[in-house]
C-alpha cells in the first residue's frame, strides 16, 4: 500500500508531504484546488512522460517520491532469480539496472522521480537508478489509478478484453500465447522478407541467366587480352619486321665481309697469338663466347626471317575476339578481363542464392505453418479460459450492481472468434448491459447514463480487485452522477473494498467522505502574490466539519454538524 507521498516543486505545489493510512481514505476539495495534481504527481513516480514545464519553480528541479509497504503483495519477478539460464540476470542488465535494487527491506519499495530544469528525468527504485519500464512495470503491481477516462474506455473492446483476462483463473496462458506470438511475428517477418527478396531474385533471374550464358559461351580466359593485344601490336607492323630481319641476316651472314665472318676471323687472329700475351690468352674465353653468342643470335634472326606468313584467320579471330572482349568489358563497365572473370563467378553464385533461396523459403514456410498450429492451440486455450470466466465474470459483477442499487441490471459478455491472430489473442470481446427490466442488453454506450456507467466500472474494480494480489486502487472521482441514496451504497462498497486493500477516492460527495477512515483536504492559499495547492490530514472533528461543509452552502450550520455525524455514524 501506499504510506507516503512527497512532492517537491511540482506544477502548483511547492512542497507536500502526506502519510496515508490502510483501508479506505478519502481526498475532498473545492474545484481546482489542485487534487488531480496530486495524481498527476504520482503518475509521474509511477512511470509517465516528463517534461519541464510542470516545474513550480523553473530554476529548481522536481522531486517526487513514493514509500509502498510491498508486505504480502507479489514481486517474484523482480526480486527472484530465476534458474534457466539466468532470465532474470539478463532482464536486469537490459535495464540498466542492479538486482539489489530489489532487494527489500522491511518490505519497503521506494520510488523517486527527479525532473530536472532541462527537461530531462531520472528514476530511481531503493536509491538505484532504473529506466521508466521499471517503474512501469512495477505500477501495475503497486497501485491501480481509475481515472475519469478509464470509464469512458469501458466502451472499448480492447478494455473490456483486458477485463475479461484479470479475472481469469489462470493467467500463465497470456504469458505462454504471447511469447510464441512473438515469435510467430518475428518469424512471419522473416518469412515475408525471404519472399520478397526471392520475388526480386526471380523477376532478374532471367537477364541474370541471359548475362551468364553470354560469358559462359565468351569463355574469357585470364591474361589473353594482353597476349592478343600483343599478336595483334605485331601483326600490325609485320612488313617493318621482314625487312629488318632480312637486312639483319645480310649484315651478319651474307658474305666474307659479314659481321659474323669478321668476328671469327679476329677471334682466329686472337688466338695464334694467345700464346705469347698473357692478357690475350685469359679473353679468349670471352671472345670464343662471344662467337658462340653471335652464332646464337644470328640462328634466331634466320628463323625469324624465314618464318611462314601469319595465317589471315588467325588474325580475324585475334581481332573478332577481342572487339568482343572490350564490347564486353565496356558493357559490363569493367577495366579489364578478370573484371568479367569476376562477374561471371557473381553471377553464378546469384543464380545459386536463388535456387538456395527457394528451398530455405520452403523449409521456413514450413517452420511457421508449424509455429502457426502451436500459436493456434494456445489462442484456443485462451479463448477456451476467456470462455469459462465470463459467465462467472456476468455473475459477479451483477451481483455487485446489485449492492450499487442496481438490482435489475443484466450483463452479457460476447466472445467471438476473429480468426486473426494479435497481441491479445483471436477474440473480440463485446460487453452488453441493461440497467433497467424489459430493456434487452445493448452496447454499454447506448444504454448507460453517466451515474450507470461510475457504478458499473465500480462493480468491474471490486470484482476484478477480490483476491488480487494489488496494494492500492485509487478512483478519481469514479462517483460522478451518482447521489442521494446511492451514494451512501457506492461508499459502502468502497469501505468494504477497504477491509481487504488501501482504497482511496477523490470525491465530491459528503456520503462518500463520511464512510472513510482518513480524510484529506485539498486547499489552495496565496502566499507573496503565488498560489499554492496544498493538503492537510484532518482530524476526527476536521472531518466532521468538512463534511457538514459538503452538506451546506456557505455557512455550516449546527444541523448540518449533527447530519454530518449522523453520516459517519451511519
């Protein structure tokens, strides 16, 4: 439960600090004191967006703390550890955050909210700091806010099916159906990006075979571009060739006076004389290679020489190949011909993803037609749950109409089966009520006044509360036109809701303020020209004069003192 509240610097409140008490507590004040602030205010330490402009004082930052006593509420799952493979470890480091925050002592939780000048806020649970999901999480054991609002989504079939499931018997189903939701999702996301990437591969698979075929039938081969281009530089100067090699031959073989005949008659002359100089006998060797070597050149410049022309084909096939080659090249903008080397290899690998592609799309379809029948039992097993509650469900809440002066209510819950899957199931929930006999139930929002509908979400949080584990339920003004007698049943359940919960309202209505065990009240002052909302707790006879204020007009009189104790006493 709830057992203190602070608020510093917090839209009109400067400073508040107030202690709450068990079971049924009340919060009075005129129009525009200020007492949605105070929800406001905690809503922001449970959790909500921030922002700097709910700054009192625009130079000073906003604290807002809440104390709980968490004694018999259930925090397993932030306090436990749990065993397979560390699930709760990994949680925790995902948020930020240490697992001896949760450590509790003397079973207290408290959170603080800090809003800072610029905007920017900051959580803590225990003095840790924790992201804002902590805080929304722990809220949904924490506390339960109805707020004027929330009656008016009792409309909506998205509320109704959240009511349906908080009074189910075994809630480990939503648990089990949407973690495998999760994965249908994730996976049917995977499957659909499969498909379309397989539809984009197919659609270019065509001029990708067309591509390949064409360079499979080309052939290109590495490094014969550059032995073309050479043949062909060759080719292209072969008349210059013959004749140098023909003159090259005459000068080194063609007569007596030839280089290669006057370097062996040298040699010859070197040679008688080697005998008696030193120096001319240790070259010989060099000039005998130098024969030698001469003899060698000259045997290849013959050959040369004497070879066959170039065979015309085999030129125009050099120069037909490689205009395909440089077409080819300038198609497929690549410098040379291992660029279409590469691309060849590219495309065959493509064209291999798309058969590859077409069987793991296969095989993935298969996987989640499979996950879709697990997803399908579970969303049957809700659906089957949801079934057998809400007959019980029409019951109860009835029954609880009954003791809110609203005997001949009747109540219908319809579940139908949508056959698509969602967060929530494959059901739509349709709620229909009849507050009057002889009136067929309808859409509660054809059929239901202002004061019906405050009663009715009354009869829904005393149903759906009883056994719950929650500490606190706070209704803002959840009593609206709602009076007289029925006022005086709408505060007895209240306090009855009390005996087993902290149940504290915000409320207009004198029979409402009289059924409670602790009073607040909600004023505003003015202090240097500022006005201020602030709240003070107030005493048995504070209590009394207050209600006996609720009572009168502008001046409470002793009639409406002794009314106001007849009230409480009552």
């Amino acid at each position: 439960m709830l057992q203190h509240l602070s608020i510093e610097n917090y839209a009109l409140i400067r400073s508040l600090d107030a202690d709450f008490a068990e079971g049924f507590c009340v919060i009075t004040g005129e129009t525009g004191a200020g007492k949605s602030i105070l929800l406001g205010a905690l809503g922001l330490v449970l959790g909500q967006r921030a922002d700097s402009g709910i700054l009192f004082d625009k130079n000073r930052k906003c604290i807002i703390e809440a104390h709980f006593d968490v004694k018999g509420l259930d925090l397993s799952r932030f306090t436990g550890r749990m065993d397979s493979a560390g699930d709760r470890e990994r949680e925790l480091e995902e948020s930020e955050t240490d697992s001896a925050v949760f450590d509790l002592e003397d079973n207290e939780l408290i959170l603080r909210r800090e809003v800072l000048p610029s905007g920017k806020s900051r959580a803590f649970v225990n003095d840790t700091p924790v992201n804002l999901s902590i805080l929304k999480e722990l809220s949904a054991v924490l506390i339960d806010i109805h707020s004027q609002h929330q009656t008016l989504t009792l409309n909506t079939s998205a509320f109704q099916l959240k009511l349906l499931d908080s009074y189910l018997q075994d809630s480990t189903i939503i648990k089990r159906y949407q973690a495998v939701y999760e994965d249908y999702v994730l996976f049917r996301q995977k499957v659909e990006n499969m498909e379309g990437n397989l539809a984009q591969w197919q659609q270019e698979q065509d001029y990708w075979r067309f591509l390949l075929d064409e360079l499979d039938k080309f052939s290109p081969k590495a490094g014969e571009q550059e032995e073309m281009e050479q043949v062909l530089e060759r080719l292209s100067h072969e008349e210059l060739l013959k004749e140098t090699l023909s003159e090259t031959v005459m000068a080194l073989n063609g007569d007596e006076c030839s280089l290669r005949s006057r370097l062996e008659s040298v040699v010859r002359g070197l040679k008688k004389i080697s005998s008696y100089h030193k120096g001319v006998s240790e070259s010989m060797g060099r000039w005998n290679s130098l024969v030698v070597e001469l003899s060698d050149l000259s045997s290849d410049i013959e050959r040369w020489a004497e070879e066959d022309e170039t065979d015309p084909a085999m030129k125009e096939r050099y120069e037909e190949r490689l205009d395909e080659l440089y077409r080819l090249e300038r198609k497929h903008h690549v410098d040379d011909v291992e660029g279409l080397i590469s691309l060849q290899q590219e495309l065959g690998r493509k064209l291999g993803r798309v058969e590859e592609s077409s069987d793991a799309l296969a095989a993935a379809k298969k996987e989640l037609e499979d996950l879709e029948i697990r997803l399908e039992s579970l969303a049957e097993e809700w659906h089957e749950a949801r079934a057998a509650s809400a007959h019980a469900l029409e019951n109860a809440i009835v029954e609880a109409l009954g003791r809110l002066g609203m005997g001949q209510s009747r109540l219908e819950i319809l579940l139908e089966k949508t056959g698509r899957f969602s967060l929530s199931g494959y059901d739509k929930v349709q709620f229909l009520f009849s507050a009057n006999v002889g009136t067929a139930p309808k859409e509660i929002s054809k059929v239901a006044s202002g004061g019906e509908l405050s009663r009715l979400m009354l009869a829904i949080k005393s149903v759906i509360h009883q056994g719950n584990l929650l500490g606190t339920i706070i209704f803002d003004e959840i009593d609206t036109g709602v009076s007289g007698q029925i006022a005086g049943k709408v505060a007895a359940m209240m306090k009855e809701m009390g005996t087993c919960m902290q149940v504290i309202a915000i409320t207009h209505l004198p029979q409402i303020a009289a059924a409670a065990r602790t009073h607040f009240f909600v004023y505003k002052s003015v202090e240097n020209g500022v006005s201020e909302s602030r709240m003070r707790r107030l005493d048995e006879q504070e209590h009394v004069r207050c209600i006996a204020g609720m009572l009168s007009n502008d001046k409470v009189t002793d009639a409406a003192m002794k009314a106001a104790r007849e009230l409480i006493k009552g």
